[in-house]
C-alpha cells in the first residue's frame, strides 16, 4: 500500500484537516478512505467524530471539547504508518436514471454543437462511463463526479444562471453532477435525473458517500414522470450494486 506525504493543519479549535497530494486521483482518494475506515474502526469511533473525505483532504471535527493540535497531530502521524493492514470502506455503484429530453436538458444542444457531436453521442458517451463519487458539498447532497471522458470536458458556462432546476445533470471542466435542489449554477445542463439525491427527512439525507461510483442510464420523458410519481409517494426503488465486494 502507498504510503503519501500528508499535511496537518488547525481548522478552528474543535477540527483540523488532513491533506494529501493536491491530485485528482483515485488511488489517493481511496488512500483517504482507508484511513478513515482505520481511525473509525480503531481510535475515533465515538459519535462525538465527525469525519469528512474529499478529493485530497480529510476533515476530522470533534465537538466535544477543543483539540489539542500538536499533540493529536502527531498522534495522527503515527497512526497513519500503521495504516498497512486497514481495510476500505463498503463502497457501492449506483445506476442513477437521466432523461436527456431537450427540454430537461437546457443546454444539450449547445453542447453536441460545442463539442461537434450529435445529441445522441453526447447522451452515449455521457452514460457509457462509471464515475466516482470525489466529494459532496456545494450543497446538500451534490456529487463532485470524476471519470467524464475528454471527449465531454467542456469549461463552466460564462453565465450562471440565477435558477438551476432540482435534479439537473451538468458538465463542468473534467466533472458531472447533479444538483440535488433548486439553486443558481454555472454547469452546462444535459438532462434531468428523475430521483431526490437529498432528503433532510431520511435518518440518512443523502443514499451516495464519498468513493462510491455512479453509472446514468437514460430513460424517456415518460418514465421520467412515472419515476417522479414513484419518488414522491417513496416507492421508487434504487439500482446499487457492491462495488468492491
């Protein structure tokens, strides 16, 4: 296993934040997630941890009293040599479904002209590809999804729009999201997925974690609104498979 150079650094009094290669990369990544499997399962178990992966960091927040950064970051050094025989997290594949009708996907057109390709190579390409789950944020519930094939990199639009429908599939630089709820957005809009991605009622808000990987399907306007329908009477059954079993 890789051991990397990681960076410790106070984030306030009660968090400090762990840092990798600054990288886009999923042997990093997954190095990140071993360590956060380890100190769970081994040192920080408690409830009172809050534990954050993304991309190159690892966030580690404690309520309970203020930490003592000198010493606990030199603990987490050493903790982190003896990272050999951690195991990684359950990680699973999601197969998320998108509608790709022009009138959900704002600005497809654009882009299959953008990138000279027809709709339906777009759409093709777009949903031939597993991504991965390299952090949440932005908003509640947002995918950073890595894995967009350079044939689909487009940059951020010049514009953001001021009103981002819930649900919406996007292109931005080497990345595709969905935004799980209404908000203003700069990405280029392809589609529309037909499931919530955050529900601040479920004891579990938001089903995808960091690591996970992500698979679309695409699907008609007509069973995009019969998945609606089932979403919001909660009979709408999610696709997922384990990832590394």
């Amino acid at each position: 296993m890789t051991h990397y150079s990681i960076s410790i650094r106070p984030f306030g009094v009660h968090a400090l934040l762990i840092e990798w290669p600054n990288e886009v990369n999923e042997a990093v990544l997954e190095n990140i997630l071993q360590f956060e499997n380890y100190l769970r399962t081994n040192h920080l178990g408690e409830d009172d941890w809050e534990m954050i992966p993304a991309y190159n960091s690892l966030t580690l927040i404690y309520r309970k009293a203020p930490i003592n950064f000198t010493e606990f970051s030199e603990q987490l050094k050493a903790w982190y040599t003896q990272l050999e025989e951690a195991s990684l997290p359950q990680r699973f594949i999601w197969r998320l479904p998108v509608c790709y009708d022009l009138e959900l996907g704002i600005d497809l057109k654009s882009v299959s002209e953008r990138l000279e390709k027809s709709v339906e190579e777009v759409v093709n390409l777009h949903t031939n590809h597993i991504y991965t789950v390299y952090g949440i944020g932005f908003l509640p519930g947002f995918m950073y999804l890595g894995g967009l094939p350079p044939s689909l990199e487009l940059p951020r639009r010049a514009e953001p729009r001021l009103r981002v429908r819930k649900g919406s599939v996007g292109l931005a630089g080497k990345q595709t999201g969905i935004y799980p709820q209404e908000s203003p957005g700069g990405w280029n809009i392809i589609g529309s997925c037909s499931v919530p991605m955050f529900d601040p009622k479920k004891e579990d808000p938001c089903f995808v974690s960091v690591g996970d990987k992500v698979q679309f399907y695409s699907i008609t306007r007509a069973e995009y609104d019969l998945h609606k329908i089932e979403a919001e009477v909660g009979i709408y059954k999610l696709e997922k498979t384990m990832w590394n079993a």
